[in-house]
C-alpha cells in the first residue's frame, strides 16, 4: 500500500472549491521539512475532499506546520521525455490532518 504519514509545513492555500456534485474540495501545497540544506526541496500537492476540506481551508495558513495522512499518488510531468525523478509530481489525497504546535 502507499499509505504515509508525513509532518509538513504549509506553503501555500490555494482556497476552497467544489466539483459537479457540490463535494467540496481544498488544495494545499506543502514542503517537506528539510534535514540537510543541500538536499532538494520536496513540493507536495495536498487534495483534501468533504468535511475535512472545510477546516483545512479555514484554520492553516503559510508557515503553519500540520501531520497528514493520506494515499500517494505520483504524477509524470512531462509525458513523451526520458523521466527521472525531477520529472514527477507527488500529491497526496488526505484522509487525516492535524495541527502540529512548535
């Protein structure tokens, strides 16, 4: 299975949206927290659907570190070229979020 848990730091809120069947919708983007300063930064999409979706628009801003669980699911950027691991793109459909205080 490719259910993870992580600790990441909020980078952006894209907001609160809706699909066909009124199911509501927020994305996130998010940073892994880095250990070595020479490592590569890890951008992660968050999508974030129902309930869950309301609070996660409404409480976490930029800087706001938060715990997530979820499914992993990774993305090619760039179809039709050789692909490495620059050219994939890591979301995350969440199931679980909670605050983390520092």
């Amino acid at each position: 299975m490719n259910y993870a848990i992580f600790t990441v730091k909020v980078i952006q809120n894209l907001g609160q949206s809706f699909l066909s069947d009124k199911t509501p919708f927020t994305e996130l983007i998010v940073q892994l927290p880095q250990i070595s300063k020479n490592s590569p930064k890890s951008v992660i999409h968050l999508s974030i659907w129902d309930k869950l979706s309301y609070d996660s628009a409404k409480y976490y801003q930029p800087d706001d570190y938060i715990i997530i669980e979820g499914y992993i699911l990774i993305k090619n950027m760039n179809s039709g070229h050789i692909l490495n691991l620059i050219d994939k793109e890591i979301e995350i459909s969440v199931f679980k979020l909670y605050p983390l205080l520092l």
